[in-house]
C-alpha cells in the first residue's frame, strides 16, 4: 500500500493540532491520522512494460489493438496501453514483461 501523504495530529482527546506532510516519526502522545495517499491523490495508472530497459535505458510498452485483440509495443509511455488496476494489467504480461504503476503525463 502507498504511504500517506500527510497526517491530522490529535491529541488523545480528540483536539486538532495540526498537519503535517508524509511523517509519522514524532508521535509523543499524540494521533497521527493518515488523510490521504498518493494513489488517492493522484490515481497513477498501471501499465505493461518489458522487465528490462534497453542499453540506452529505454522500456518497451504495451499496446493493444482494439480490432484484433492483439498487442504490439511501443518505446514510448504516452502511447501505451493505461490499465486502471494491477488485475487488469497482470493480464497481459508474460515472463518478459512486467505490470508497473507509472504516473501519466499531463495529469
């Protein structure tokens, strides 16, 4: 699971005392409440690239072709096949290829 963005601080009887980004290490008798996570925030997409980068550290992407059902690969992330879950995109993998969760440009 992705770790929280920020934290609500409470005391123990329940008063608000502040807000803090992405840590959880001063709790001293105090709640820290996760608000949110980052896939909350931003839901990142899933997406089937090859388990190794080239030797000029590029990735080999996953395209389906709507009409057969097939698929081919693309360099180039922004033309890639986005899967909305894990499940969906594990679909589609094989021993040489991998199902990732990458942010989408322009989001």
């Amino acid at each position: 699971m992705t770790e929280p963005v920020a934290y609500m601080w409470k005391t123990e009887r329940g008063t608000i005392i502040g807000f803090t980004p992405n840590d959880n290490s001063h709790s001293g008798g105090q709640l820290g409440i996760p608000l949110y996570t980052a896939e909350q925030l931003h839901p990142m997409k899933w997406f089937v690239r090859s388990k190794r980068a080239s030797s000029f550290g590029n990735y080999i992407y996953l395209k389906k072709i709507e009409s057969d059902d097939k698929v081919t690969a693309f360099n180039l992330k922004s033309v890639a096949e986005q899967f909305d879950t894990k499940e969906e995109a594990e679909k589609w993998t094989n021993p040489l290829t991998e199902a990732v969760q990458l942010p989408v440009e322009g989001e």
